[in-house]
C-alpha cells in the first residue's frame, strides 16, 4: 500500500512540475529568410530530445522527435528533419513551412523560428544540383556565386564588393560582377603601365643604374666602369679583397713614383 502511495506521488508531482513549473517562459523569436531546396542547420542550447519539438505550416500541426535519426517514414515531411548530433538537426526547406517551435520545460525557454521565403524574382534563375543528405536530388533555385561556396545570393555577395575597390585595387573577387568589372579592369591596366613604365626608365637612366662587382677569387681585377660612376655592392670577403688591391695599387704607384724621380 505504501509503495502504491509513493509511485502516486511521484507521477503526481511530475505532472504538477510540467503543468505549474513554467508557467511563464522565456520567449527567443528567430527569422530566417531561405530559399526552397537549401538545406539549414538548427543548433540549440539544450539536447533536442529534452524539448518538444512542433512545426506549422500549411499542412496543419506536426510534431518533431528526434530518436537516434530515426523519423516516420510515412510522412514525407518528417524526412525533411535530420538529427546531426543531440543538440543540432538539419532542415531541408520545403514549401508552406512556417515556423519551428521548440519548448523546453527544464529550463523554461521557448524558442520559435519564423521562416521567410526569398522572392524568386530576386533570386539567380541559375543553380547547381546537390545531394543532399537524405539522398534525394535537389536543384538548388538561387546559384553559387562566382567565389562563393556557400550558396549564398548573389545580390548579397555584391555588396561585399564595397566602394573600398574605388581606392585600393581588388583581387578578381568582383570581376564577374558588372557592376565592378570596369573598376578592376581599369586598376589592372594601371598597374601594368607603372610597371612597364617603371622598366623603361630604369634602362635608359645611366644614373640610377646598379652594378653589382663580381668577385670570383683572390686575384685582382679591373673594372671599366661604362659612362659614369655606379654603385659597387660588396659583401664581406669582397669588401676585403677590395681594400687588399688599393693596398697593392697605391704601392704600384708608389714605386712608379720612385723611379720617375731617379730617372
């Protein structure tokens, strides 16, 4: 009898927590604009079989429970939610989804994912097919930008494509975009004629122009210096060997010197 007693207990207690306990919740509203066919993924706070999972759309009231990824094979809609790991699922979207809410009752939280779909007059017309991970073929509506791997839209990778392109040169990251083509073209063109202009005046300036002495061993040698004074650069060793001929140069002309005074 009091066995009988205490288990009613328990599952009278347990009913009173999970209709009194959070009676009021803390409420996170998320929206997220997507395109039909993209694939999302969902990350929350708390193990996703602690919650109870609901999605509206225009079939009604569904209810989400994420067993080991195993979902009900009969709905095809419940095959659009993957579970990744035990607080992340993947969401592939289809049309008339609405929201995705998410209650909690052991950290009295509620989260609810409003859905909002990209007009399609905004969209590339252009996509890429896919696998997704439920195996089936999907055509993506909006395309992959010319260096964008994530699939995002295109008017969106535009405008990473700031005005700092007027000031500095930008790579090729916008070269397919009409809007910026000119601009990079016309950096490009400038910075091959400095450089070709830079060369052409290098080799007709005797001034500026740099020798570099090649020393090849301990023997001395005798630079013709064309046209004007250049610049020798020397490293260690060479500057050595350079300092031991002056030595033997001035006594050359010192005992040139001596001689012509005898003569």
């Amino acid at each position: 009898m009091l066995v009988k007693v205490f288990v009613l207990t328990i599952i009278f207690s347990n009913i009173l927590y999970y209709s009194y306990a959070c009676r009021n919740l803390k409420t996170n509203k998320i929206s997220i604009d997507y395109v039909l066919g993209h694939e999302l993924i969902i990350k929350s706070n708390t193990y996703l079989n602690s919650s109870l999972w609901n999605i509206y759309g225009k079939f009604g009231k569904e209810e989400i429970i994420f067993n080991n990824n195993i979902m009900n094979n009969n709905n095809p809609l419940l095959s659009r939610f993957i579970m990744i790991n035990e607080s992340s699922f993947l969401i592939l979207f289809i049309e008339g989804l609405y929201k995705i809410e998410s209650i909690n009752n052991f950290t009295c939280s509620q989260n609810i994912y409003h859905f909002i779909a990209k007009p399609l007059d905004k969209v590339c017309n252009k996509g890429l097919p896919y696998i997704s991970m439920n195996k089936s073929m999907i055509k993506h509506i909006n395309c992959f930008c010319p260096y964008s791997t994530k699939g995002r839209f295109c008017e969106n990778v535009t405008e990473e494509c700031s005005t700092s392109s007027l000031i500095i040169p930008m790579s090729l990251l916008c070269v397919k975009q009409s809007k910026y083509f000119i601009i990079t073209f016309g950096w490009i063109l400038v910075f091959l004629a400095i450089v070709i202009l830079t060369i052409v005046l290098l080799r007709h300036s005797k001034k500026t122009t740099i020798f570099i002495a090649p020393f090849v061993d301990d023997r001395p040698f005798v630079y013709h210096l064309e046209h004007h004074q250049r610049c020798l650069y020397f490293d260690k060793e060479e500057n050595e060997l350079c300092q031991k001929l002056e030595i033997i140069i001035k006594e050359i002309y010192k005992e040139k010197g001596v001689m012509n005074y005898h003569i």
